[in-house]
C-alpha cells in the first residue's frame, strides 16, 4: 500500500511540473504577443503622427487643409493594409485605436508592453475611455486598470461599464441623445446561402422588436407550428420586415409564412448571377446573388423568375462567358458598364470588398493621356480608392485580362486579378 502511494506522489508529481511547464510557456507567450500588441500600438500612432506632418507634402494642394489630412491618414493606412492583407477598415481602427491608448492611456500601453494585461483588455478599456470626457479619464484609468489587471476580460467589460457610469462627468440623458445618432443597419454575409442582419438602435426599441417577435413566434407554436422556437422567432422578423404582418394579423391567422413565402415579397433592384442549365433545371451549380455570394440554385431561379425587378445574368456553364444581361434595363454605355462590373465583382484596389455597383468606373490611363474607354483600360474602383490613385506615390498599371498591378507611396507592389467565374 505504502509503495502504491509513493509510486502515485511520483505520478503526480511528474504531471504537476510537466503541467507547470506548460502553463509557464503559455503565460509566457501571452506576455510577448501583449508586448508585440503594444510595438503595434506605438508603431501606428507614429505612422498615423507622420501623415499629418507630411499631409501637405504628399496632398496636392487643390485639396482644403482638413482633407489632405484625412487623405494623408487614409493613404498611409492602405498601404499598411495591403502590405499586410488586412482589410483598410480594420487599419484605420486600429490606428485609431494605438491613437488613444498612447496618447491618452500610456499606463495601460505600458501594463500591455509589461504582459500584465492582454490586446483585448487594452481594448475594452479604450472603448470605454472613447466617450469619457477628459475631465473624467484619469480617475476612471486609475480606478479600472488595477481591475484589468486581475480579471478576465468578460469580467472586466462588465467592470468598466460600471466605472464609466459612475464616473461620467455628463448625464445618461445628453448621451443617449448622442448615441441614438449612430443608429444603423449593418448586412453581414454568413456561409451556406445565410446571412446576418444587425440593427443598432435604441433600447427600447430593440426590446420591443425581440418581444414582439416571441410573441407572434409564440402565437404560431401554440396554433400547431412544428418549427422551433429560434426558427419563428427569425421567420417572424422577417415577415414583419418584408410583408409587414401586424399584430392584427397574427391574431386573425397565428401561422407565420415560411420564408419561402416571405422572399414572394422582395422587391430590391440587385443582380443575381444564373447559370443557364440551374435556370434550366438541370444542374446545381449555384446562383451568385451580388453583394452577398452564392446561393443555392433553386433559390436563385425562384428570386430570376418570380422578381421582375432582379437583374437576371445567364452564363455560359463551360467557360463562365456572359450570354445575356437582359436588354430592359440598357443604358447607354450599358453593355461595357456591365461588362466592366461583372468582370470585376468588386472595387480593385487590394482588399477593398466594396461592391462593383456601388463603385466608380475608371480610366487606368487617363482620357486626356490618351487612355482608351474599353474594357481593357477599364476598371471598378471605389470613390476613397478612385481618388487615392491620383495621390503622389500611387501608381496603377492595367494588364491584359483584367489584371491591375498597383504601386504604393513605399515603393511596394501588389497585384489584383478579377473575380473568377464562379460556376
């Protein structure tokens, strides 16, 4: 018995440091990836401090004095983002971000460079500190980065949210009038023909929307409906969104209509991509429903047929070749618009995502340099990106087939190509 127990110490104590080496090198990683988090920081700020500098050297003067900072702060953003492959957006928010963790937080950047605290803690705190006015930031600062030192981030947010209330020098009042300002719609692709929708809005309004829609999702389950919980609750949203069921109309007939039914409703001019044999039936390659991806056929040849105001585009199935836009909606130059976006499916500069639709057609080559308007000299490129070509140091080379090759202010090279067919 004795020699069992010693024998079951030795056991564990072999685990105990094999176990104590692990968490030490995993401590020990999160301490240096905190570090690098931190150069970042100070990296960022210190491009985003160099554009203003030189916003007027590299701005052509046409433009006021707040817009060459801004273009400034935009153009050295795109080039780190493409550098990287980093969408811009997330660039400028993070130079944002290293903005004011440096300049009005640097005993949290140094709690992050010391691995007391991780990225995302620096985070929470710098969202929290963003609407505190400079009156109150030094007392919230010292009271939540102790907490930020000792806590999860989950624990934290929670913590700072608390900390701002009470320390916030303006009333709730002046600043929900404030925030409802930023009330928005945001449309966020999902996989497999799915999507997210958000809505940011006020409070009550968001809780009004949820309980109406457990309701009417609650109506239906009791009158019979086999769906569950979270797939009437959706199907509900949705029917008051698109077919704009009352509460009358639930209490008249309680079922709620099967999205199939709902997507009867959708009138939206956008443009979805078929391919001639799915149209026919006969395949299951999939639809492209532009702005979002692909889509299952049978549900793209229901939207083509059933939503006159659809753009329906038939492709070729072994080459992916356009066969027919439809010729209802012509404009002149029509044909090389939509070529021109088709080919494209996006904005061109590296990274960008902005639909093609919403995009600027563009000269590679200038007219007045003698720049042809075809499709070989044209290409989709966003108004920010559309402008930021003609800054000094960028430069764009349009190659056959598509290909664009850009140069940026530090001298680096990327290349885009169009979107392939998707069939």
């Amino acid at each position: 018995m004795i020699e069992t127990t010693l024998t079951a110490i030795r056991a564990g104590d072999e685990h105990a440091a094999r176990l104590a080496e692990f968490s030490d090198q995993y401590a020990d990683i999160h301490r240096r990836r905190a570090a690098l988090d931190a150069e970042e920081a100070r990296l960022l700020a210190r491009s985003a401090a160099y554009a203003d500098a030189f916003a007027d050297a590299t701005v052509p003067a046409i433009f006021p004095p707040a817009e060459r900072l801004a273009l400034s702060r935009r153009s050295t953003c795109a080039a780190l983002a493409m550098a990287t492959r980093t969408p811009e957006r997330t660039v400028q928010r993070a130079t944002n971000d290293a903005e004011r963790l440096v300049n009005d937080a640097p005993a949290v950047l140094a709690s992050l460079e010391a691995g007391r605290i991780s990225a995302r803690h620096a985070q929470t705190i710098i969202d929290q500190l963003s609407d505190v006015p400079t009156a109150g930031r030094a007392a919230f600062l010292e009271a939540v980065l102790p907490a930020a030192e000792q806590l999860t981030n989950a624990n934290l947010w929670k913590r700072a949210r608390v900390l701002r209330e009470r320390l916030h020098p303006e009333s709730i009042t002046a600043r929900a009038v404030r925030s409802e300002a930023d009330r928005r719609v945001e449309f966020e692709p999902a996989a497999d023909g799915m999507a997210w929708v958000h809505l940011f809005t006020t409070a009550p309004i968001a809780q009004g929307i949820v309980e109406r829609i457990e309701a009417a999702a609650a109506e239906s389950r009791a009158a019979g409906d086999t769906r569950t919980c979270a797939q009437l609750q959706a199907d509900a949203l949705a029917a008051l969104a698109l077919t704009g069921v009352t509460p009358e109309d639930v209490m008249s007939s309680p079922v709620l209509p099967h999205p199939i039914e709902v997507q009867e409703h959708i009138k939206p001019t956008v443009q979805i991509t078929v391919p001639a044999l799915s149209m026919a039936g006969v395949s299951d390659a999939p639809g492209m429903l532009d702005g979002y991806g692909p889509i299952d056929p049978e549900t793209a040849a229901r939207l083509a047929v059933n939503a006159p105001s659809f753009t329906r585009i038939l492709v070729q199935p072994e080459t992916g070749a356009v066969l027919s836009v439809g010729r209802k909606q012509y404009r002149v130059p029509a044909d090389l618009q939509r070529a021109v976006r088709l080919r494209d499916g996006t904005c061109r500069a590296p990274g960008c995502g902005r639909r093609a639709r919403a995009c600027d057609l563009d000269h590679s080559v200038a007219w007045e340099d003698g720049g042809a308007t075809d499709v070989g000299n044209l290409a989709c490129l966003c108004r920010h990106h559309h402008r930021m070509k003609h800054l000094p140091g960028w430069n764009l080379d349009h190659g056959p087939g598509g290909v664009l090759g850009w140069t940026t202010p530090d001298g680096k090279h990327h290349r885009t190509e169009p979107d392939p067919a998707p069939f």
